[in-house]
C-alpha cells in the first residue's frame, strides 16, 4: 500500500499573514506553510534525508559551546516513499479499494466516505522530527537550559535534597518577570489575534505563548549579562515530552480502532484517556520517574465514529456526489499536535482526527472539533463537547462556567486568575507529595541500596517537567468578552420575551466610572437599565447623557416585543423623576394613558373659555383664505406691526402601537376669536398636504407671532407633512414666540421646558383639563370633530393666550452690567437662578471697598430694599469673615448695602412683586378636613421601631453605622426660619378634594427610595433616623385586611400588634402588605411629617433638619404627591401571595 500525498499547494510568503488560518487548504499535509527554513532546504524535502546530519551538527554544537540545544518541531512524516513524485501523488487516489482492504496498526485508514467518491483518504502518522527549526518559530519540543550532566548531578544528590523538594518557583504570570510580552502592542495583537474566528483546520496553529529570542540565552532565565540589563530566555509552555506521549496514544488508538473499530475508552463509555495511578499497577517498576505521576488526559474526539459527518461546505452549496448522495467527509489522520485547553486544576488535552472532502469542489479539510464540524454533527453528540475553545488555547466547560459565575459574583480577572493559578499550583504540590512520599516509602524497604537514586520533581513551570500553565487575566478578561458578545443575540432574545406589566427604569453612573476613557474623556455617561416586576432585565443600553433622546428609542421597543409575543402592555412604570420623565414615558408607552383621570393640578377649578370668545371652525377653503385674508389685512395698516397668535396642533396617534399620523388640526386664537381649521382634506395622493394659499401665508409671516409651548416643534411638524423638508425652494415656517422662554425670562418657572398645563396652573391659577382618551386618540383624522375634540383644541389656545396676556403686563428681566444707571430696580436671585430672594436697586455709591471686601469688575453694591428669603445665605466670598451668612443677619437697618456678583442679579420694575400676584388671584377655598380612614394614624406607628429597618438606599445604612445617639423630637428646639415655611406646605394641602378611590391619577409614578432620597440630610444629625423612620411610616401604610387578620392571632397569644413589631418585626410584615394611599390620604401624613421635624435643631451643631433646600424639595414632594405620582394605583399590588401558614394568615 502506498498512500501518497494530497496535491501541493501554492507556497504564501514569508511570515503569516493575518486570517492564514481560515484560508483553503490551510493544513494540507506534505505542504506546511510558514516561514522557510535557514538551512535552505525544501519543507517539501522529507525529514528522514537530513535529520541525521542535523542531529549531529546539533549535537556538537551543544557539546563544544554548551549552549542549549536549538527547539525542535514536530512534521507530520507521510507513510510513502522517501521521494513522492508528483506523478505518485495523482497515481494515489486510484487505490481507494485496495486500501481499504489492507489496513495495518502504523497506517489505518478508516473511510467514512464509504467510497462513493474516486479520491483517496491519506493516513498521516504524527512522528518526532530531528529537523532544527528557525530561532523564531515556536515548537513542541524544547531542551531545557540546564546541561545534562549538571541535571544528572542533581538526581544522584537528589536524596541529600529531599528537604528542598517543595521549594518551587511559583512565578505568578501577572509579574513582569514572567510576562512574555515585550510591548502592550504585542500583547494587544496576540489578544486580537487569540480570540479571532476559528478556522476549519488549524493543522498548523502552535500552541505556545510568542516568546522572543533573549540575546544570549547561554544566561538563566532573568539573569543580568554582562552590560547589566536583564534578558528573557524564551520558554516554551508546551511540556517537551508531550510529543512522545501524543505519538503513543495515537497509535495505541490506532490499534483500538483497527480490531475493534472504536478506541478503549468508548467501550468503557468515556472519552477521557489517562495513565492510570501507580496503585493500579500490578507489577511495580524497579524506578518511579516523576512523570509517572503527572502523565497527560487526553480527550479522544472522533465524532465520526458515532454518525457519518457531512461536508459542511457542499452542504451549503448543495453539492452532491456521483451516486446523487450528500458528500461525506473522509478521515485524513492525526494533527500535529493535540489541542492544550485548562481546566480547573490541571490540563487537558484534545485528541482529534483531520477531516477532508473529497469532492473536486470542496478539497477543504476540517479538524474534528472545528465549529462547522460542531455544528454539523447532532446537537446531543456536539454537547458531549465540553470545551470553549479559542485561537490557540481553551477552557473547559466548567471553568468557563465557574467564570461566569465568579465575574457575576463580582470577582475580577485578576484575582479570578489567581485562584486558578493557585488551584493548578495545589494540584501539582498534591503530585509533588504523593512522590516524595512513594520514595520515602522505597528508601525505607530492605533493599533500598540496590534502587536507583530517584529524579527531584521537576518545577511546575519546567516544560521538559511538569510543564503547568494558566491563562493570564488579560486572557480570562478577553475571553468572557468573547463570550458575551457570541451570547449577545440569545441574551437580547431573551430580555425581548419577557413580561413588562410593571416596569421601573433608572440610571447608573457607577459602571461608566470604571469604562476606560479616550483622551481622559469618558465615552458614556450613564447605564440605562430597565427592570420588569419580577426584577429581570428588560433593557440595558449605555446612553452619552442621561436625556431623553439616548434613552427612550431603546425604551419605545418594549411595547413591541409585549404585542409580539403576547404580553400584556405596560401598566404601571417607576421613574425618579416623575414630572421630567411622564410626557416621554407616555409618548413611548401609550398604554399608560389608557382609563388615566389625572388630578386637578392643585385642586383649581377648569379652565373654560369666556362668553366674550366665541369659537369657528373653517371647513371650507373659501372660509380659510377670507379669514386668512382679514388677518393679513391688518398687517397693511402698519408696517411695523406685529400679530401675536395663539398657535395649537392636533394629529392622530394611535395607543397600542404609538404611531402617529399626519396633523388634521390647526387652531388659531385671535382678538377673542378662537379658529379651527380642519386639515385633513387636504392630503393628495402622495400622502402630503396642499395647504390654502392663504394659510401658508401667515404660517410663512414672521410677523405674525405663533404663541404657544413648543411651537417651533409643532411648525416643524406640519412643515415636514406638507412635503417640504425636501425641498430647498419652499420657505419655512417661523414666527414662533415660546411661552416657556417668556416664563423663565420673568421668573415665573426655573426652566423653559414647561408644559402648558403647568403654566396655566401657575399664572392664570385654573386648571387646564388634559383627558387622555381625547388628547391620545385616532379619531383626530375624522372628518366631523365630536364636541369634546372641539371643546380641547379651544382650551388649548385659549390658554396660550390668556398667558400671553399675562405676560405682556410683566416686564421681562434681563442682567445687571455697571452701564446701567443708578437706581434700576434689580433682584437678588437664588444660586440656581430660579427664586427671587430679595429686592433692592443699584446703589449710587460704588466704593471700592464694602466692609473690607474689593468691589471688581464683576460685583456691585445693591441696596436692599425687601427681602423674601431670609434664610439665603450669602456668599462666603462676598464677606470679610469669609463665612456663608443668613441675609437676614445683615438687615440690621432698612434699607442696606449688600455686595452680590453680576450674575446673580436680575433687572426688574418696581411692581415685579406684586404684578404676577395681583393678576393670578389664587381661587378662595375652604379648609382642609380630614378624611376617615382605615389606615393607621402617623402617631400610631412612628414609635414602633422595627428590629430590621426597610432597607431604602445607603441613608438607613449610614444611620446604623454612623454611632450617632438618636435625639427625642420632644426635646429639640425649633428654628424660627424653619417655623415659617411650614405655612407654605400648610397651604399646599387645604384645599379640599373630593376622594375617587377607582380612578387612576396615573400609571407614571415616582419611586418611593428617590422621594425619601430627596431629603439630604447630615448622617451626623441627631434627629435623622426618627425623621427616616417617621416618613417611611407616613408613607407605607399597612393593609387594614392584612392588619386585621394578624392582631386577632396575637390577640388570642396574649400580644398585640406594636409589641410584635418591636420583637419580631420579620414575622409581621411577611404576613402584611404595605401600600402607600391615595393622594387625599398620603399628602396629609408626609406633610405632618416634615413640619415636625423639619425645623427641629440638633442638640450639638444646633443646625435645623432642613435648610432651604430641603424645604424646596418638600414643597415639590407635596406638590406631586397631590398629583397621584406616589399612590398605588387601585387594584394594582405589588405583592405576590407565596402560601398560607398553619395559623391561616398569608405569607407574601
């Protein structure tokens, strides 16, 4: 029999270009690609005819320079002639049959081809080489630096150094001393590279960790030559001996094969093949060596002796074979080399066959744990492969797993390696004892004179010895990178099933912290994260800032995943910041408006329109343009004149799915007229509207003022459904005049991004209705608007003209600079620009100096005429003592000086005080009268302190730790500041609203750790903890069934309910659910709360519980609590029932 080789291939370049390893016919036998030989000769020159003058060239060399003998590589030696011709190479694929019948233990062919094919399989037999390799390749087999005598030396005084056995060097590969990478670039590609796509046949992939040549590597390892810099020695991690032992077991499998057709250890039902322990041993050699104690596992993979595998390539390009049958793959041989992967305390390595097609096509060669080969085979056959492996290297199944499980858990790569590393390091010291001690043992026995001396155990890191090796962290780090991002589509799939009928979403800023940064700039700003009530991941998305246009895309996906596979729409959503977030959150989920009543913004009457205005809907084009027209007219009379318009827009969205269609509706509000101009007829066949000539005319004026909340939006809108976005001819549409602009210039509101509603409830005091099922509706688009539809376009532009109305009669304000005159009227303004603290006027001396303090280029000398906060205090920097004062402490006389900076004043008139109040008279109410409730009253409970307090953020676990002594809100003294704001929150909760227990106010509500988190409190102040535990009662109310059912059992032990709560607090709120109640219910009790304790001093630094902050805060806690943002909706639990105990009481 004489197999041959397969057809030579075209030789590459020198060095390995990148992606080498996917290229076809990457691992022909009798071709090995690569970097050409320095002796000249031919790699495809067979090994025999140079390998005896090779070995004694070396041989010499060693012994004349003793110098360590150069790495040897393994070839792959083909069992044919010493000189294949070409003409042998193609005469070889005409013997399928006779090889079939002849196989022999050296030489097997096993053809799962079944012959169907005129090619024939090669039988490749791994053999060692005595060929010297280049100084750069990296090798199986390398000799250690230690000369042979020297080493024989040390086994025949190895009984005098039994002692020292355990002395090893256990260089950790996190060190520089033992960090084979000479650049982080060089580390950087090796990791790129590692963690690439692996190719079908990596035949010729060395396993083995790039080292660089040292300059002379006569020295020790680390040694100093003689300039005094230290050097590396390459190493290899590839034990030496592994070559003898993989040709062993390949021919021991082999022989298996041959008689039985499958290998031992399939017939015992395992795939591992080990040397068994000494113990088993029958006959006991006459000398241990200490690789008996340390023989490789091999992992025998042939898949094809379970199912016939078919050639993944001509399966994906429908080839078929003579017979019309799929093309099966033929057995090529043994690799070069097993596949090295770790484990968690030792190494495994991967026994496998070559693969090759035999198709004229294909001709492509697989190794037997390849991914297409894996994927190829049967699932239950591909999972019996229990390893991950890389470009060059591997990890085991269950290391991967304890990985994961470590990185979950919060271990890092660096200490995660190190736990391998000592985990492999124990394993070897366990071998290293179990031979001392079967030496001991001999030395002992009567005829231990005649033994042999007995060979120290090599290092752990000796790759003629032990050879260990465990991954770096960069490694692990790199890998559980790799395996995530392999995972990411099933993760996403996954998160994409899963239920959403609560939702909470938030933003981290801890994981970015620790992101790498590019030019010491971070690339995100916050983590995004999702979480539906069962606590699992719904969305997880890194976002450049923390607005609305990073996160809500990703957001607006959840309602389309829960409609795909039949979820039930979102019910309920949590954010921290209710008000900031609602509108977006119901835009992007319209199913929170659905049977939504909000609550009447601070219980002020509607808004209606007067019986002065009248309203006009113009549904003909002949009525547009004559109205249109008058408008203009108006214009003519004179030139300079300007018209300001109340400007609204309605178009169609539809709730489940939030697709919206183009605007239907244009409303106008001018001199008592309101106009509602139906759009909808309008739309040509290409889907745009031809809006009247006239119409386009005053939307294209710029002197006829749109007045509204973000009109310039809305103009944008229509401008782009009339087709013109695409257009460079048409004029755009302008005059857009923003109410929220105008409401910040006249400090009505801190900010520009204010909803209508909102304004109309702080400047005309009235309440602007806003029902959902109107505003959120597909029956915009209708040809004939019902009642209710005209009825809510009306009050929209009424609204923005009453406001504008408003506005017109307050002066807007403007900064101070030194060019204005002495005595303009000015206002001191609160550090964030949103609250006027004092008035006064620019004084008419300007001294360089005020009490010690320079007057710059950037400060002035105000007096001080009325102050409205007098717990403000004053720059630090501004006073001679360099101390922040109360700006009441310096009203010694009416009016006086007071020093501020520029920026922190506002011009304004004299009437600025009192404009704003005298025209938004708040409506007269009556007072406020407690409801009857079930719920427990705040004094009822506030002193029934719990064993184990609501973990609600990181303030409860800094009280438990600060060792701070609780004060008695009896005995603290009360701020006289403080006493006074507690009105502003009295006012707040007058007004009396009647109590509709089955409305939803709203399905946007405020997380109940971020209200009680508002409040930033000193841990150092005494009065903390009662203050926390006294808002967490206020707020988390028992179930009165709940509460009702365990006092009737501890009445019958003898106990009641607060006594329960103070020894056994875990046993009663299992058994009781906690709501929060309704706004009517919950606003009073929180306010009771913080007037008490807000102006409370501290018994030491003497400061109050609140400062203005605080109070600030308060007032917008109430403000929202009143507007349903904290209250549970009705028939919405956020408790599951687990079971009942034996007393009948249920346990959630």
């Amino acid at each position: 029999m004489n197999p041959t080789q397969l057809p030579p291939t075209e030789k590459r370049k020198r060095g390995r270009p990148k992606g080498s390893k996917n290229g076809p016919n990457a691992g022909t036998v009798g071709c090995p690609v690569g970097r050409p030989r320095k002796d000249g000769i031919s790699r495809n020159t067979p090994a025999s005819l140079h390998s005896t003058s090779q070995a004694a060239e070396a041989g010499s060399h060693h012994s004349d320079t003793r110098q360590p003998v150069e790495p040897r590589t393994h070839d792959l030696e083909l069992s044919t002639s010493t000189s294949p011709s070409p003409s042998g190479r193609e005469s070889s694929h005409a013997d399928s049959d006779q090889s079939l019948r002849a196989p022999t233990s050296t030489s097997v062919i096993h053809d799962i081809f079944d012959g169907e094919s005129d090619i024939e399989p090669v039988r490749v037999v791994p053999q060692p080489s005595t060929a010297p390799a280049s100084s750069g390749a990296r090798n199986l087999e390398t000799r250690s630096v230690i000369d042979d005598s020297d080493q024989a030396a040390s086994c025949n005084n190895s009984p005098k150094q039994s002692n020292n056995q355990l002395l090893c060097d256990y260089n950790d590969d996190d060190n520089d001393n033992d960090n084979f990478f000479f650049g982080a670039d060089a580390e950087l590609e090796c990791m790129i590279d590692e963690f690439s796509a692996i190719g079908d046949d990596n035949n010729n992939i060395i396993q083995d960790v790039p080292t660089t040549a040292a300059p002379d590597s006569s020295l020790p390892e680390h040694a100093s030559s003689a300039n005094g810099t230290k050097t590396k020695v390459p190493r290899a991690t590839m034990p030496t001996w592994l070559a003898d032992e993989y040709a062993d077991a390949c021919t021991r499998l082999d022989s298996d094969i041959a008689k039985t057709g499958r290998p031992v250890c399939y017939e015992s039902g395992q795939f591992t093949m080990t040397a068994p322990p000494l113990v088993f041993s029958r006959v006991v050699p006459f000398e241990i060596e200490p690789r008996d104690f340390y023989r490789p596992r091999f992992f025998v993979w042939l898949p094809h002796l379970f199912q016939r595998i078919p050639c993944p390539n001509c399966k994906d390009a429908n080839r078929r074979s003579k017979r019309g049958q799929p093309v099966m793959l033929r057995v090529l041989g043994w690799p070069q080399q097993p596949r090295r992967v770790v484990d968690l305390e030792h190494l495994v390595f991967i026994i496998g066959h070559r693969y090759y097609c035999g198709h004229e096509e294909c001709k492509k060669t697989f190794q037997s744990w390849s991914p297409t080969i894996l994927q190829a085979i049967p699932p239950p056959l591909a999972a019996l492969f229990p390893f991950h492996l890389t470009y060059r290297s591997g990890l085991t199944d269950r290391l991967v797993g304890v990985l994961r499980a470590s990185f979950q858990r919060g271990i890092g790569p660096s200490p995660f390696a190190k736990n391998i590393r000592m985990m492999h390091i124990r394993h070897y010291e366990q071998l290293h004892v179990q031979y001392l001690e079967t030496v001991r043992q001999r030395m002992q026995a009567s005829a231990s004179g005649l033994l042999p001396p007995h060979q120290p155990f090599p290092r752990w890191n000796d790759p003629s010895g032990y050879a260990g090796y465990v991954p770096t962290h960069r490694f692990f780090r790199c890998f559980y990178n790799s395996l995530i991002e392999r995972h990411a589509a099933e993760m996403d799939q996954h998160m994409a099933m899963q239920s959403a009928e609560t939702l909470s979403h938030d933003h981290s800023f801890k994981v970015t912290g620790i992101l790498g940064k590019v030019n010491g700039v971070a690339t995100f700003g916050a983590l995004h994260t999702a979480c539906n009530d069962y606590g699992e991941c719904r969305k997880m998305t890194l976002t450049p800032t923390k607005g609305h246009d990073d996160c809500m895309p990703a957001l607006a996906e959840i309602p389309v995943t829960l409609a795909k596979y039949g979820h039930a729409p979102v019910k309920i959503l949590f954010t921290d910041n209710v008000r900031g977030d609602k509108s977006a959150l119901e835009r992007a989920f319209p199913s929170l408006l659905y049977s939504v009543n909000p609550v009447p913004s601070l219980g002020l009457e509607d808004l209606v329109v007067p019986d002065g205005w009248h309203v006009c809907r113009l549904g003909t084009t002949y009525q547009i343009n004559n109205r249109m027209n008058c408008l203009m007219d108006e214009l003519q009379v004179d030139a300079e004149k300007e018209l300001h318009v109340a400007f609204d827009l309605e178009w169609p969205v539809d709730r489940e799915t939030g697709i919206y269609g183009r605007v239907s509706l244009v409303s106008l509000a001018y001199d008592k007229a309101i106009y509602l101009i139906p759009i909808s007829q309008y739309v040509q066949d290409n889907g745009f509207l031809k809006l009247p000539s006239s119409l386009l005319v005053v939307l294209r004026s710029k002197r006829v003022r749109k007045i509204g909340v973000q009109v310039k939006a809305d103009l944008t809108h229509l401008y782009k459904d009339c087709g013109f976005a695409d257009s460079t001819n048409e004029q755009p549409f302008i005059g857009a005049l923003e109410l929220g602009s105008m409401a910040k210039d006249r400090n009505v509101t801190d900010h520009m991004r204010i909803s209508l509603a909102d304004l109309t409830a702080l400047v005309l005091h009235r309440n602007l209705p806003k029902d959902a099922s109107i505003r959120v509706s597909t029956k915009w688009d209708d040809p004939v608007l019902s009642p209710e539809q005209e009825k809510y376009a009306a009050l929209d532009v009424y609204a923005a003209s009453a406001i504008f109305e408003s506005f017109s009669a307050i002066p807007s304000c403007g900064p101070v600079t030194l060019s204005m005159p002495v005595s303009t009227q000015v206002q001191l303004m609160s550090r964030n620009g949103g609250l006027a603290v004092a008035y006064g006027h620019i004084a008419r001396h300007q001294p360089k100096q005020l009490d010690g303090v320079n007057v710059s280029k950037t400060r002035i000398v105000i007096t001080v005429t009325s102050i409205l906060v007098p717990a403000y205090l004053v720059r630090a920097d501004l006073r001679p003592n360099h101390q922040e004062t109360p700006i009441s402490n310096l009203a010694t006389k009416s009016p006086f000086p007071l020093l501020c900076y520029q920026r922190d004043l506002r011009t304004c008139t004299r009437t600025s005080e009192t404009t704003l109040q005298n025209s938004t008279t708040i409506l007269p109410s009556s007072p406020y009268e407690p409801h009857d409730s079930p719920y427990l009253q705040v004094d009822e409970i506030e002193d029934s302190e719990p064993t184990t307090d609501l973990d609600v953020g990181e303030w409860l676990s800094h009280d438990r730790d600060s060792g701070v002594p609780e004060q008695l809100a009896s005995d603290a003294e009360k701020d006289l500041h403080g006493l006074s704001q507690i009105e502003s929150l009295a006012e707040l909760v007058s007004h009396n609203v009647t109590i509709e227990s089955n409305e939803v106010r709203s399905r946007v509500l405020g997380d109940i750790w971020h209200l009680m988190d508002q409040f930033k409190i000193s841990i150092h102040h005494g009065l903390r903890r009662p203050f926390s535990r006294a808002l967490r009662d206020a707020i988390f109310l028992p179930d009165p069934v709940d509460l009702a059912a365990v006092e009737e059992v501890l009445k019958k032990r003898n106990t009641c309910f607060r006594q329960m709560v103070l020894t056994n607090s875990d046993w009663v709120w299992q058994r009781i659910k906690r709501l929060v109640p309704p706004p009517e219910i919950l606003a009073p009790r929180v306010t009771e709360v913080l007037q008490t304790y807000g102006p409370l001093k501290d018994a030491v630094t003497g400061q109050p519980l609140f400062n203005d902050a605080s109070w600030e805060k308060a007032r917008l806690v109430i403000e929202n609590i009143k507007l349903g943002y904290y209250s549970d909706p009705p028939g919405h639990h956020f408790y599951t029932l687990q079971r009942t105990d034996k007393l009948g009481l249920n346990i959630y």
